[in-house]
C-alpha cells in the first residue's frame, strides 16, 4: 500500500503526463480520426505494458479467472465509455460544455456522501466547490458558447454517465480491483478497453455508422500515436491504479481540478501566448483548493503556533 504523499506524488505526475498529451492530440486531430488516436493509444499502452510484463516477471501474464474477468471489465468498461462518449458528444456539442460537465463531475462524490449523510468536512466541501468554480471559469475563457442553447442528444447523456462513472473510478478500483497485482491488473484494464473500442470500430464498420476513420496519412502521425501510447496512456494507468488504492474518491476527483491548468499552460507556451490575469487567478484559486483538498486547516495552525513559539 502506497503512503499517501506516495500516492498524491503519483497522482500529479499522472497529471503531469496526461496534459501533455493534449497539444499532441490537438496537433492530430487535423491528421487523424480523434477515435482512432484514442482506439490506436490503448492498445499501445496495452502492448507496451504486456512487454513490461514479461520482463519484470519473466513470464506471460496469465488469463483473469473466474469473478476476475468480470471485475476487470467493471474497470474497463468506464474508460472506453469515456473516450467513446467524448469523440462522439464533440461532433454535435461544443468542447466548452463537455469542458464544464467533466469539470463538474468530482463533485458527485460529495453530493453522494452528503444524501447517505456522510457528510464530507466543511474543508473538504469548500475545496471541491473552490477548485469546480475555478476550472468551469477557465472552460468558458478558453472558447465562447451560450451554454444554455446546448441540445441534449443521446451522446450528450451517454457523456454524462460516462463522466460520473470515470470520477467513480478509484472507489471500483477499491473494491474490485483488491487482490489483483498492479501491474498484471492495468494491463487488463488496457487491453480490454481496447477490446471494447475495437467492437465499437467493428460495429461501425458493419453497419456503416461512420464512426471512425482508420486512415493515419504520414510516419509523423504514427510517431505521435505511438508516443502518446507509451509515455501518456501506459504511464498514466499505472501511475493511476496506484494511487487509487490509497486516496479517497473526493481527493481523487478533486485533483482532476490541476489538469485544466496544465493544459493551458502547456498551450500557452506550445503557441508562445499569454495568460489573462482572470486565468492567473483562477489557477491560484484551483491551487488553494488542493491545498485545502490534502492539507488540514490544522496544521496550518500549529504550524503558526510554532512558529509564535520559536519567537
């Protein structure tokens, strides 16, 4: 079991890694179909852990048995769902709104736990919202849209599911993942998501429902695709699965808060741009709710007692 700065380290250098991806995927969406990025990465990611695999252990990584399949694909199923979802919802709503349904999806957590009246603390409720509001605010600068005129289809609602489930992720993980060793455990996970994938490309395929679009033009493109494979799927799982044993849903959730942050920063410098002073400060806003996410009001108080005292 990691500790927790183990668990919280691993969980932003997830981050870390998960936001540079999206420049790459920017840069292919011009090139490539967005599913076939996200169809081409997860079998990557899966292949390159398979090989993880049997060099650390010196062996194939043996078959799920019995309620193991199952719970592998409770795991699974969410994250295909996901990409699925977002591809899909993008071609008829706009990013901003798909931006604010997963920004405010951590928060679920906290309105589950309040109706089962185990009511987070009141620290803990103040960062969820701080860190909400703030990255919903740095969604609507990054583009324009009347949020009230968005259509409600049925990839729009598929989205919503699939987002409340990806936030539920580590409480799944808990439960049903326990028991199954790391690494063995997300190369299921991987290699079944891109089984799901595949079945919806075969689908799509059969009964010519345009989903996807296999075609990838130049070496460049299946440069990137193989990077953003190993180094921002493979990586981030592992990494991941880590820390979800440790930290709890609400933390888990609440950290997903940085990741606009990185983003535009990465943005920022990829196109030499600048960062308007309503983002800056939403960003020390998103900043202060993480302090206040993983760091008691307590200790901030003996720290300054101790501080008086060495006066």
């Amino acid at each position: 079991m990691a500790t927790v700065t183990q668990a919280r380290s691993a969980t932003l250098l997830y981050l870390l890694v998960i936001s540079s991806s999206y420049p790459l995927a920017t840069w292919l969406a011009d090139r490539v179909d967005p599913l076939m990025t996200v169809l081409s990465r997860f079998w990557i990611a899966s292949a390159v852990l398979f090989l993880i695999y049997i060099f650390t252990k010196q062996r194939l990584p043996s078959l799920p048995k019995g309620s193991e399949w199952w719970r592998i694909l409770l795991l699974a199923a969410p994250l295909a769902l996901y990409f699925i979802s977002t591809f899909s919802a993008a071609k008829t709503q706009s990013p901003v709104v798909l931006a604010v349904l997963f920004t405010v999806a951590p928060l679920t957590p906290v309105l589950v736990g309040f109706l089962r009246k185990q009511n987070a603390s009141l620290q803990i409720i103040i960062a969820m919202f701080l860190g909400a509001s703030a990255a919903v605010y740095l969604a609507l600068s990054r583009g324009s849209t009347n949020l009230g005129d968005t259509q409600i289809d049925s990839w729009l609602l598929i989205y919503c599911l699939s987002c409340l489930l990806f936030t539920a992720n580590p409480a799944l993980i808990k439960n049903f993942g326990s028991g199954m060793p790391l690494l063995w455990r997300s190369f299921w996970i991987l290699l079944l998501s891109g089984i799901i994938m595949l079945m919806m490309t075969c689908i799509s395929s059969v009964f010519n429902l345009g989903l996807i679009d296999t075609s990838v033009p130049d070496l460049n493109g299946w440069f990137v695709l193989i990077w953003i494979g190993i180094i921002c799927t493979a990586i981030p799982m592992f990494l991941y699965q880590y820390a979800a044993h440790t930290l709890n849903t609400v933390e888990m959730g609440g950290w997903h808060y940085a990741l606009p942050v990185l983003v535009m920063i990465q943005q920022t410098i990829w196109l030499q741009g600048s960062l308007s002073s309503g983002e800056v400060g939403a960003s020390m806003v998103i900043t202060l709710a993480l302090l206040l996410l993983t760091v008691p009001l307590s200790k901030f108080s003996n720290s300054r007692a101790a501080l008086s005292l060495s006066r």
